[in-house]
C-alpha cells in the first residue's frame, strides 16, 4: 500500500469508504438516527460526544431498572403474606380451637361456699328520731338547764331593730327572786299565785322614750300562759344608767303582757317628760313593740341553742 499520490484515498470521498464502518459511528446507512433524536450518536459534523443524549438514556436506563425492582419487591411482600396467612389458617385447623368453638363455649360459673363467715350488711327497721323541737327546752324547767341571767337575755350597750334604723340604748338590768317587788296594780298576786321563780328586768331608751321589759319565769309553760290571761296592771319602770325616772306620778304608759314557753315577758312604755302615752302614738307604740320583739327572739334562740347541742350531743 502506498501512502503518496494515487494510492488510496482515507478521506471523505474515497471510492473503497465502507459503508457500515462509517455507519456505525457517523450516520445510519438508513438515513435514521438510531434514539430517535435526528441526529448522529456522536454530533453529524464533528467527533465530539452528545453528553445530553448520553445523559437521557442513562437515566431512562435507570428508570427501567427501578421500576423492576419495585415490581419484584410487591411481587415477593404478596408471596410472604400469601405463606404466612396459609400458616395461620392451617395452625387453626390443627389445634382444633377456632375462634367460633371459643364463642359457643361459656365459662364454667364459680362454685359459691354454703357457709362464710364475713360479715353481711346489717339494714335498720327504725327511722331515725327527727331533731329536737326547740320549744321543747323552754315549756319545761326540766329541761331548759342553760343558764340564765338578765345579760344573757339583754346583751350588750345598744339595741338595732328594723333596717339598722332604730337604735335604742340600754340603760339598767336587774333580778329578783321576790317577783311581786317588781310590779304593779294586781300583776304581783298573779305571779304569785302560779308560782313565779323569778323577775329579769332591763330598760332601753331612744329619743325621750323609754321601754322596760320584765320576764318572768314558771315551772311549764301552762302557767305562763295563765299568768298572761289574768294580768292586770304591769311591771315596773326600771330607771338608771342614764334613764331618767318615767311613768310615775300621772302620766299614762302603756303595758303589754305576752308568754312563750314557760317564760311570761311584760313591758311598760312611757316618756321621760312628763307625758302620756295615747292611742294614735305611733312612736310610743313602735319602740314598746320593738323591745317585746326583741325579748320574745332572744326567748326563741334560747330554746334554738339547748336544742342544737342536744343534737350534736353523744349518745348515752
């Protein structure tokens, strides 16, 4: 072979070109691009690689073989479900306990013993007692046992009655044993007759009226109640600390008699200046009843007192 002039020819437009050599790295001897893209495998004008081309079908290579993979792996996860459900049916069958024998089958009840000796629960027949009646305290000497004395009935400096809008003052307090020293008109042979223990006074006083309260007390509280019924004339004025001398020497008062259990309370209300007490005074009457209120609550709350301890009380 001769490389100088006339020899063969290694260039383009050489007569011996193979087709298919060149076919195989330039252009298809169909005239087709072998990937569809229109163009040669390495570029149509140059010997320099299509790294884009190159880089498609890597990953369309990549593509496919993922796209296996996952298929095979669904493939096997179904086979070992499909074995391991198998397993379970046949361990079922073998052992001869299926979950529909469980359900017909009852559990075996407790034998209970004939005899215990633990305590059983106990019901009482008998209704409790209902609470004590606080009157119950006060009708009876027996057994209204607190004591007793003329500050525990008549507390502290001062009397507050209404909304807050009547205060009194009280002036003096007072006991006695000699009920009928205490009185006046008949009223004294009265609580004589049906036996009077003893006599608590105090007085109280707002703007130039005073008021003052007796109580007396009895064995029960059916001799109160008589002793209310005959009374005629009314309890002393007990004058003192700060209370000047009233109802003496004309002036009219007025008196009111009233019992509440076995105590019998009077009062007797006047002004300090000489003047009588009428009908239609409405400021006279107003403070009388005020204080025999007040009396007849603190009589009440007595009887609440012994009542409550009773009830809270330890039984014997």
């Amino acid at each position: 072979m001769s490389f100088g002039h006339g020899g063969p020819q290694w260039g383009s437009g050489g007569q011996n070109q193979d087709p298919y050599n060149e076919g195989r790295y330039g252009q298809d001897p169909y005239g087709q691009d072998p990937f569809g893209s229109g163009r040669s495998q390495y570029g149509a004008d140059s010997g320099t690689p299509d790294w884009a081309a190159l880089a498609d079908a890597s990953a369309a290579r990549a593509r496919r073989r993922r796209w296996l993979m996952i298929g095979g792996a669904a493939l096997a996860t179904a086979v070992i479900a499909g074995i391991v459900a198998t397993a379970i049916v046949t361990s079922n069958k073998d052992g001869g306990d299926t979950a529909s024998g469980k359900g017909d089958t009852l559990p075996t009840a407790p034998t209970l013993p004939q005899d215990t000796t633990q305590p059983q629960p106990s019901f009482s027949s008998v209704a409790p007692l209902p609470p004590p009646n606080p009157k119950d305290f006060i009708s009876d000497r027996k057994k209204d046992t607190a004591p007793l004395s003329a500050e525990g009935l008549f507390p502290g400096k001062k009397l507050t009655m209404g909304d807050g809008d009547r205060v009194y003052t009280k002036g003096a307090t007072s006991r006695t044993g000699n009920c009928a020293s205490v009185t006046s008109g008949v009223l004294g042979s009265v609580l004589e007759r049906h036996g009077c223990e003893q006599v608590f006074r105090a007085t109280y006083l707002k703007d130039g009226i005073a008021v003052t309260v007796g109580v007396a007390t009895f064995e029960n509280e059916a001799k109160a109640k008589k002793v209310v019924q005959e009374a005629r004339g009314g309890i002393a004025p007990l004058p003192g600390a700060g209370v000047p001398t009233f109802c003496k020497g004309g002036p009219v008062c007025r008196n009111t008699y009233n019992s509440y259990g076995r105590y019998a309370y009077f009062t007797i209300t006047g002004y300090t200046k000489a003047k009588s007490v009428t009908a239609g005074d409405t400021k006279a009457y107003r403070s009388g009843d005020d204080i025999g209120e007040f009396t007849f609550r603190q009589i009440v709350r007595r009887g609440e007192a012994q009542a409550s301890a009773a009830a809270t009380a330890p039984a014997q």
